[in-house]
C-alpha cells in the first residue's frame, strides 16, 4: 500500500525551463481569435491573470493598445521574463506579481479580465474567478479558457498503457490538478452572478498519427516536470514517465484536447443612474 504525502508546494509546472516551455507552446494566432471572440477590443482596460512570460499578454496589448494591458502571475521569474521580453519588443506592458486568490488590485478597474491554463492548477478556482470578477467594471467582461478530458482521449492503448493512464490521472487530481476543469467553467459562471454567459469550444490538439516532432519537446517537459511531483503523493508511478514518453513517440495514434472557453458580463451595479 502507498503512502500519501502533501505535495510540495508551488505550481505543479515549475521547473527552471518553464519560461522557455510556455513560450514555444503559445499559438499566438489562436489566442488572439481566442481574445476578440470572448469581446476583447480596442481602448479596453486589461487583465491577464496567470500570464507566465506574457505570450498572451503581448496579443492582448496588441488589440487594446500601448499601456492598458495588465499582466499577472504568482511567479516572480515568470513576471521577470516578461518585463524582459516586452522590453525588447519595445512594447508598453505592465507586470505585477499577484495572488491570484486574493489580488492586490482595486475594485472594478478592469473592461475585460481574462485567464488561460490556470483554473485546471488552482486550489481554490471559484475564489479566483469571484476575484476576477471584482476587479472588474460593472458592465465589463470576464473570461476563462482551459483545457476538458486531458490524457482521456488516447486511442488505440494496450492494457499497460490504459492502467499508467489511469494512474496518472488519479494522482493528478489527488494533486489538486484538474484534468476536468473545462466542463464546469459555465456552472462556476453562474454561480457568480455573470450574465450574457457564452461558452466557445474549440479543438486544442489534434494528433493523427502521433505527436508532432515540434510538439515532443514541450510533452516531454511536462511528463518530467509533473509525474515526479504527482508520485510525491503517493500513486505510485514507478516509471510513468518513461511509458508515456514511448506513448507519445508512437506513430500509430489518434489523441484530441478540448479547450472550453466561457465569457460573462458582471452585472450593472442597482440604483445606478
């Protein structure tokens, strides 16, 4: 029988290559389609909260203009790289290193606060999303878009695959990781009081026939990074990471993500005039 353990605390992604990692996986393309059809547009007040080295950030900052985009991350070497990467790009972007559950920002400032992969990592993700919904204006728009069914759509998988799958998906969420996190955005939305609710779903990964050369690197990082922080809990993992490595080489599979999109109005404040 395993022993269980806390884990250590801290991002379960953390890993000295982080910056580098975000930054080659960002489709800046798709963010940006992300962004205008959650109601994103020009003159905007902006919030990006959780923007590790402010890839999205940098797209935001180009739809609403110079100094009215507002990045936030708990990390201070993520904000660090991304005061350094909008420098060199000479762009005007501002940085804060925040708690994204109790954010040192005043109320309603904000037309539009957006987060991307961040509530699938949260402790307490209905708290952030009540967060994100002070800080912004009567009237304005809150959005978030994060991943639904990781590592669930494998096909075809031998018995052994099936069962390290199953393993790993356990110990992710026995972690505080939520591979689900997608499908309860718009129940979350709700029960803050948001109106107008939409919710978008778009395709995230599509692999026929395997991962990507391209894409290897960044699964690598991730199955290093975070199985021996999971196995930490007490799964049980044993070589989890060396078997779903050999997975994603393979050439003979089909996997598919789905990344939820859900956008909602804060209501206008009664009595106003």
């Amino acid at each position: 029988m395993s022993t269980h353990h806390a884990l250590p605390a801290g991002y379960l992604m953390e890993h000295p290559l982080e910056g580098q990692r975000l930054e080659r996986k960002t489709r800046r393309g798709s963010a940006r389609r992300q962004l205008l059809t959650a109601g994103l547009s020009e003159g905007m007040q902006a919030l990006d909260l959780g923007c590790g080295t402010g890839a999205v950030t940098r797209e935001m900052a180009a739809i609403v203009g110079p100094g009215r985009a507002l990045g936030v991350d708990q990390s201070r070497e993520r904000i660090a790289e991304a005061v350094r990467m909008a420098a060199e790009r000479d762009l005007e972007i501002a940085f804060a290193c925040h708690d994204a559950h109790a954010l040192e920002l005043p109320t309603a400032t904000f037309d539009f606060a957006w987060s991307r992969f961040l509530f699938e990592y949260l402790e307490q993700p209905q708290r952030v999303l009540a967060e994100m919904v002070r800080v912004t204006k009567p009237g304005g728009i809150v959005a978030v878009a994060d991943l639904d069914g990781q590592l669930q759509s494998f096909h075809p998988l031998s018995s052994a695959d099936e069962a390290c799958l199953a393993g790993t998906l356990r110990a992710l969420r026995t972690s505080g990781f939520d591979p689900d996190v997608g499908r309860k955005l718009y129940g979350w939305f709700r029960s803050a009081g948001l109106t107008a609710i939409r919710v978008g779903i778009y395709t995230h990964q599509l692999y026929v026939g395997g991962i990507p050369s391209s894409e290897r690197p960044n699964w690598q990082q991730k199955l290093e990074t975070a199985l021996p922080r999971v196995a930490y809990a007490g799964e049980g993992l044993g070589d989890a990471a060396a078997q779903l490595g050999a997975l994603i080489e393979r050439d003979d599979f089909f996997y598919y993500s789905t990344l939820i999109c859900v956008s909602g109005r804060v209501p206008e404040r009664s009595g106003r005039t």
